[in-house]
C-alpha cells in the first residue's frame, strides 16, 4: 500500500508538468530557464491531484480523477489547436468566443487538428495510459482518514506559498518572474510561457472575479493643472481645457490622473507632411493576413509601386499578439488592443460606449462626411 501511494504521488506531480512538456514542444517549441517556475508551479498541481486520489471512497476517487486529469489534458489540446491558427494562447475571457472562432476559421481548425496529430495523439494516450493504471489498481485510490486527507489538502496550499516566496528570487522589477505572476498588464501568452497554463489560468480567473489588483492608482491628481501651451500652428496639439475635464467628472481619481498625464505630454511637431492630403479622396484598404511576399513588381505592380513610391511608415508596430478582433481594433481605433489578463472582454466590446473621437470614422464624420459602419 505504501509504495502504491508513493507511486500515485509521483504520477500525480509528473502529469501536469508532462502536459506542460508536451505543450511548449508542440508551440513555443524551446525551453529557457523560466522553464523551473513552469515546472514549480506545476507541483501543487500534482499535489491536488493526488489529494483527489483519496478524498472520497475507492471509486469516486477514481472516476473524479480521471475525469478531472481527462478536462485538464483537453483542455492543452484546445490551447496547442489555437496556437497553431492564432500563434498565441487563449485567456479565459476569450473561452466563451470558442464556439465563434471554430465556426468562423472552419477550415484553419481542420489544418490545425491535422498538424498537431502528433501532440494530440500524446496527450490522449496519456489519458488512455491514467484510466488504464485506475482500473488495473496500479495507481491507489484507498480512502484516508479525515487527519490525513487534510493534511494532503494542506501540502496543495503550503507549496503554493512556497511558490510565491520564489518568486521574489528574481527581484521584483518589471518584467521579472514576480512582476509577470502578480501584473495586471502581463498578456495571456507572455504568462504561459513563463508560469503554466494551469497558473495562467487560475490568475486569469482570480482577476475576472475579484477585479484588478490595484496599488495606490487611485490617487488623484486633484490640484489646479498647471502646463506648458503650444502653438496649435508648430505643434499637432487641440484646444483642450484639462481643468475643466476634471471639474466635469467630479474629480474621479482615473479621469484626474489621464488628464494630468496628458497636459504634460509635449506634442509633436507639425512638418512637410502636415495636411499634405487635404482636399484629397482617401481610401484605406485593411488586408488581413497579407504577406509581402505577394508584393511583386511583374505580378502585381500597383501593390509593388504603394509600396515602394509611397510614403513607409517605418516605426509601425503590429497588435501582436493578434487575431482578427485585435487587428481590426489597432486599424480603426488607431489605439493598442487590451491583450492584458484584467481585460473582461475584447477591446471592441470593452470600449463600444466610449466617445472615441481619432477613429477613422469619427474624423471624417467630424469633416461632415458621410460614414457607415
């Protein structure tokens, strides 16, 4: 009995971290030292997962562990599918757009499904290999005594504070391991990559239910601003009075804190190219998923000659990580899309009320041109 639960125990720790294993060889496809913080955060897993092995009376435990160790390996599945249409992994805000996404990219999901037959067949045999080591009795699902069962409830919370102590061994400046576990900034797919989709995961839902987790951002800037004017002629600056902005909302500590930011922020200079369009038509064509391979002077030579003639837009930045919602978001909105664990929901929703007065439309609607959408 004793080496079976010594057994179980081992199994247990060794599944998640075989998941995780499976999961960066079969999408990010390299291991670096961050790797140890996967590999410690995947042990109170384990823990938890071996705690189930003798919660309840013999067969319980084990349809309750197969079918929670069988959700879990599905749900790598689902996360190395997506990578490999998407090439980053999904929130949990994003779970519920499941079905959308596979009716929408049909045939991306079919290519992807075939692509990771591989990593998918590993992950089922896996399950398969569980199920079979529960009914042959390999792996021990006698109940324990109540002391016992606590105690191995216990062990789940003790490493997890473990964990979290380590964590500071890297210091606590942005970007380090410590900063990416507790930052309400830090993207689904940076935090895979250097904590776990299961931690990932619980994170993600922790921010979902209990809100951000703020540290003296409310402070508002509550003072008379006082800041530098431009010359609307030299300077790409609007006639805004920041002051009233902040008398107008009452002084909201969010509202007072973007207005001082933005007072303060000097503007760019007006150049050569300042209205050089105006009085002109304007057409902006959106490709989605376009290569500059097709870009051939032969082939295609009004592409070639927009893009080699025209004016290059040298320091563009793409909203990697991206999808068509991000994408579209960054071309219309002209603003970054939320990629951040706190985001609720996808920057269009997020900010479908907001005034947004620098998208496209709006500019042109304030021209007095007809816009539709």
């Amino acid at each position: 009995m004793k080496n079976k639960r010594i057994l179980t125990l081992a199994y247990c720790i060794l599944l998640p971290l075989c998941y995780e294993c499976l999961l960066r060889i079969s999408t990010v496809g390299s291991f670096d030292p961050r790797f140890f913080f996967v590999i410690l955060f995947s042990v109170p897993v384990g823990l938890f997962l071996f705690a189930i092995t003798s919660s309840f009376g013999k067969k319980t435990n084990k349809i309750v562990f197969n079918i929670i160790n069988s959700i879990i390996a599905l749900y790598y599945i689902a996360q190395v599918v997506y990578f490999i249409i998407f090439k980053s992994f999904f929130s949990v805000s994003q779970i519920s757009m499941g079905g959308a996404a596979i009716a929408n990219f049909t045939d991306q999901t079919k290519i992807a499904l075939l692509e990771s037959t591989l990593p998918i067949s590993a992950f089922l045999i896996i399950i398969t290999a569980t199920v079979i080591l529960s009914v042959k009795e390999i792996l021990c699902f006698e109940k324990y005594e109540l002391q016992r069962t606590v105690l191995n409830y216990s062990a789940v919370v003790l490493m997890h504070i473990l964990c979290l102590c380590v964590l500071l061994t890297g210091g606590t400046q942005p970007y380090s391991i410590y900063d990416i576990y507790h930052s309400d900034d830090t993207s689904t797919t940076s935090s895979v990559v250097n904590l776990g989709i299961l931690t990932t995961t619980r994170v993600e839902f922790q921010h979902l239910l209990f809100g951000n987790i703020r540290s003296g951002e409310d402070t508002a800037v509550i003072e008379e601003i006082q800041y530098p004017e431009y010359s609307s002629k030299e300077y790409n600056v609007l006639d805004i009075d920041f002051n009233k902005i902040i008398r107008d909302s009452e002084y909201d500590a969010d509202v007072a804190n973007l207005a001082y930011s933005l007072a303060n922020r000097e503007p760019t200079n007006k150049n050569e190219y300042t209205g050089l369009f105006e009085g002109k038509n304007l057409i902006t064509i959106c490709a989605e998923s376009f290569s500059p391979y097709l870009i051939d002077e032969n082939r295609t030579p009004t592409l070639y000659k927009l893009a080699n003639e025209g004016i290059i837009f040298k320091n563009f930045y793409n909203s990697y990580e991206s999808n068509t919602t991000n994408g579209e978001y960054t071309y219309c909105m002209g603003m970054f899309p939320d990629l951040s664990r706190s985001k609720v929901d996808n920057s269009f929703l997020a900010s479908a009320d907001n005034t947004l007065p620098f998208t496209l439309a709006n500019m042109f609607k304030s021209e007095g041109i007809k816009t539709f959408a």
